[in-house]
C-alpha cells in the first residue's frame, strides 16, 4: 500500500512539472523559437546523373576471324593510328592472292584480244584490197569486217575484266587491312571486350572490341532533369555535385546543353541536361553517379527564415484579436503570414518572400527585423488546434 501512495505521489509530481515547464504563471503557452538572421540563400535544382567521358568511340571490326594478338589491355593509353589487335589474316592473305592471280589472268586476256584485233585488222584490209579487184566474193568481205569488230568488242571486255579484278584485289587487300585494329583517337582504353583466340564475326553488325576515352580530363554528366524544373536550367548555370567515391569533396561545373529529346519512364518525363566537368586530377572515373545541384539563383546577406517558420498556424484565441487589429487599421492582406513572439506573445507579421533553398527561404520586405524571435512550433499540445468533441461521457 505504502508503495501505491509513494507511486502515485512521484506520478503526480512529474505532471505538476509538466504543466510548469509547458504553461507559465499566467498559463501563456511556450513555443519553440528561433532569431531572423542575414546570410545567403542559393536556390537551386537537385538532380542525378552519370559521370561519362565527352567522346568514347568503339572500336570494332568490319571482318570476321580469331583474334591473333592483343597489343593494349584496360587502361592503356594509345595513339591515333596505332595498332592494338591483330586478326589472323591467314584467310584473306589467300583472297588477296587469288584476287591478285586474276589479275594477272585478265591483263593475259587483253594481249591476247589485242592479238586477235591486230590479226582480224590485217585480213580485213587485204580482203578490202582483193574485193577492189573481184579476187574475193563481197560476202569475204562482209565476213572479215565482221570478225575484226568482234574482235574490237572481245579487246573492250578483256580490259573491263581487268578492271573488275582490280577492284576484286583492292577489295581484298582493304579487308587484309582491316586485320589490323586501329586506334582511331588519342585516349585511354576504358573496356577491353575480346580476347586472344576469340573469333569474331562481322557478318550481319560490327562487334565491339574496344571502349576508348579520347580525354578523361574533360567529363560530362548527364542527369536528368524532371520537366517541372526544366524551365529553370539554363545553359551556362554552375553547377556543384558530389559523387560516392569523394564524398566531402564538392566539384565544379557548368551547365553545356540541355537536350530537347524528353525521357520518358513510367509515364516521368525528364530531360538530359549535359553538364561539362573539369577532371585534372582524374578522380572521377565514366560511369559514377553524381548528386547534383543546379545553382539557379543566389541572395547574398539577406534576411533569412527558416521554412518551418511559414508552415506554422496559430488558432488559438489570444491571436485573434492581433489579426483583427491589422484588419481594422487598414492594411492589405498580402504576402504570408509569419508568427513572432513579441513581449513573449505571439504576434503576426506579413512578409513577402522570395527564394528558398529548401531549409530557410528570403524575407524580400515586410516588418521583420534581425533578432526577432520567429515561432517554428507550439510546444504546446492545444495552441494549435481546438480538441476535439468525444462521445457522450456515460456516467
């Protein structure tokens, strides 16, 4: 029993506490506060996207074969023109050979029309010269004119057939060139696809072999950019993003395009805005993804309040007639409402704001002065709202 009374009694010390800390002598109700202040405010557009070099080329191949030799490897740095695979040209060697033979064979062809012309060219002239005498019937002639341009026509497509086995050799040698891959731009090998003895086919689309960065000192990001903010980005805008990798470390940017074609996910349109990114010191690597913030305007050594300050409503009773005092007298109900604690009583200004940077938003006029204390939240539980009727007490 003893131990009840002794429960009951520190119980009921505690909710005497309660009630002193929450009300004051008077019963005024306590609030959480916090001073006006000056400082900056940056307003800007969060967003992610992927860290990628400005050109990767892929490098491929236009023949199929077996990969022979591998002569650069991931993270090689190399040279426009130089070699860094090589296809087993034992296959096309043998195209080009045969290529080459035909050729030997069509030039055979042409002396040898050029003989039959020479030879049709001779019997022509003397059966023109023995028909002038009536040695020959006309129809010798007619026979020896005919056989000479048969020959001329045989000449032409004898050379034509020349022609066409050049193009076949040229055609031939080409693809034995493209048996040595190539590197097409100064850079860095980021991906390396194949291996040696690896085959390769080209028939149909051109595999990819290589990955290459031409400049790894100058990155870009592409985030994306929902269409409600689009609007706001504009090209040129700085830009401040940080990736996982250096997380205390805030880099630099600038907004270099903003592309018109929209992406569309789960019917969230968003748009790629490409932001260019010096990388001197190649911390950031292709791929990562960056948190960034588009600075769209900044305020320097403004008045400042928090955002919790604006969602704050006072309906308790005592602000009534502070409301209908500033009704009375005439002024316009314009801008938000703001609550100050004035002789440690709530008072209500208008303020007209401007931008916010997510935690505290500019005071652009209004009676707010520097050190004011702004009411954030009501510590107590009724200020903010009347209680509620419950059900008929049964007694």
């Amino acid at each position: 029993m003893k131990k009840l009374i002794a429960g009951i009694t520190i119980a009921f010390v505690i909710a005497a506490a309660a009630v002193f800390f929450f009300k004051g002598k008077d019963g005024d109700a306590k609030y959480r506060t916090e001073k006006a202040v000056k400082g900056d405010i940056i307003a800007s557009v969060t967003s992610s996207g992927t860290v990628n070099a400005v050109t990767t080329v892929l490098v491929g191949t236009q023949v199929s074969g077996t990969i022979k030799q591998l002569f650069v490897d991931f993270n090689s740095r190399v040279k426009k023109g130089q070699v860094i695979a090589q296809i087993d040209p034992t296959t096309l060697e043998a195209q080009a050979d045969q290529a080459r033979a035909n050729l030997l064979a069509a030039e055979a062809n042409v002396e040898k029309a050029e003989a039959s012309l020479a030879d049709a060219q001779r019997a022509a002239s003397r059966n023109k010269e023995l028909f002038a005498k009536n040695y020959i019937a006309k129809s010798d002639l007619d026979t020896s004119e005919s056989n000479y341009e048969i020959a001329k026509a045989q000449l032409s497509a004898a050379k034509a057939q020349v022609a066409q086995t050049k193009a076949a050799l040229r055609y031939s040698n080409t693809n034995l060139e493209y048996t040595r891959i190539l590197s097409p731009v100064d850079g860095i090998v980021v991906s390396r696809n194949v291996d040696v003895g690896q085959t390769v086919a080209a028939s149909f689309q051109t595999p990819t072999l290589f990955n290459i960065a031409q400049d790894l000192t100058k990155m870009q990001i592409d985030s994306n950019v929902a269409e409600a903010d689009i609007g706001k980005i504009l090209v040129g805008q700085n830009v401040e993003f940080t990736v996982d990798a250096y997380p205390d470390i805030v880099f630099k940017g600038k907004v270099s395009e903003i592309r018109n074609a929209p992406i569309t996910v789960q019917n969230v349109v968003t748009y790629d805005v490409v932001i260019r990114v010096d990388n001197s010191e190649l911390k950031l690597k292709p791929g990562m993804t960056a948190n960034v913030a588009i600075i769209i305007t900044t305020a320097k050594d403004v008045m400042k309040i928090p955002n919790a300050a604006l969602r704050f409503k006072m309906q308790d009773k005592k602000a009534g007639p502070q409301k209908d005092a500033r009704k009375e007298k005439g002024q316009p109900d314009k801008g938000r409402s703001l609550w100050v604690l004035e002789n440690n009583a709530p008072k209500m200004l208008k303020i007209v704001t401007g931008i916010s940077d997510g935690n505290f938003t500019e005071v652009v006029s209004g009676d707010l002065k520097e050190g004011q204390e702004i009411i954030l939240e009501s510590l107590s539980k009724n200020t903010n709202k009347s209680a509620p009727a419950g059900p008929p007490r049964m007694f």
